[in-house]
C-alpha cells in the first residue's frame, strides 16, 4: 500500500511525495497524510494538530 507524505525543511513543506507505507527517510522530516487532509508545497505544518497551515 502506498501514502502521502509532506517533505519537511523547518516546518514548511517543501514536497509532496507517494511512497510505501513502511517509508522512512533517513536526511529529511517527512509527515504521513490522508486523502482528507490539505496540503501543498510551502505550506506550514503544525506539530500539535497535524495540519497544514498557509499562514505563520
């Protein structure tokens, strides 16, 4: 089965990538995410809800 997964760089997403399940980089932050959730490149993420944000 496969995911997808914002790229972290600070908290801000710099990609949005599909990948397996069992996914697990080693260089850079990357956040798991539903079909219900919205999210796009330089977005910010929120540690403490799990969303997406467009403004700081």
């Amino acid at each position: 089965m496969v995911s997808k997964y914002a790229v972290l760089k600070e908290g801000v997403v710099e990609n949005i990538i599909v990948a397996d399940d069992n996914y697990s980089p080693d260089d850079f932050e990357v956040v798991k995410y539903s079909d219900e959730t919205f999210c796009q490149p330089d977005m910010l993420y929120n540690k403490e809800d799990g969303l997406f944000y467009d403004d700081k």
